[in-house]
C-alpha cells in the first residue's frame, strides 16, 4: 500500500474502499433497525387483532339485536291490538280425542 505503517491512507483506493464499505454497512445496520421497528410495529398490530374483531361483532350483533327487539316489541303490540283467532279441531278429530 502507499504508506509507511501498512495502514490505508485517503489517497490510497483501498482506503476508499474500506471508508465506503464501512458507510454502506452503517446504511444497512440503520435500514435493519428501522425494519426491526416496523416488524415490532406490526406484531403489537396483530396483538390487538383479535380485539378489533371482537369490537366489530359486537358493534355488529348490538346493531341486530336492536333491531330484534324492535320487531318483538312491534310483533307483540300487534299481537295486542288484533285478538287471535281460537284454533278449533275439526269434528271428526274432537270426537276421536275422546274415544282414545
């Protein structure tokens, strides 16, 4: 190499090389880092996954059960205004309930 003591110099092309091999190996350790933050990121995401769905059903299943007791309460109050009718067997059924 170009120097006295065997180490690179800023003039050498060695030196040059070692200096940017060393940049892109700090460029790439921050890349990994930012990645690493991302990938934790997502995990704490996928944690709460199951939550979210759980919010969502139950936002979904208040929404029908609504509903439900709308119909029921709308079922009964016409269940009150109009008076049912009485189910009657036919003749030739009553009369064979009581031979039995």
């Amino acid at each position: 190499m170009g120097s006295k003591h065997d180490q690179p110099q800023p003039t050498d092309p060695v030196w040059n090389e070692c200096h940017g091999d060393a940049e892109v190996i700090q460029l790439l350790k921050n890349r990994i880092s930012e990645l690493e933050g991302e990938i934790k990121a997502c995990n704490e995401l996928l944690a709460e996954l199951p939550d979210v769905f759980e919010r969502r059903f139950q936002q979904r299943l208040e929404r029908l059960m609504e509903r439900y007791q709308l119909l029921a309460e709308q079922v009964d109050q016409e269940q009150i205004e109009r008076p049912q009718p009485v189910l009657r067997l036919p003749k030739f059924l009553q009369k064979r309930q009581r031979s039995a």
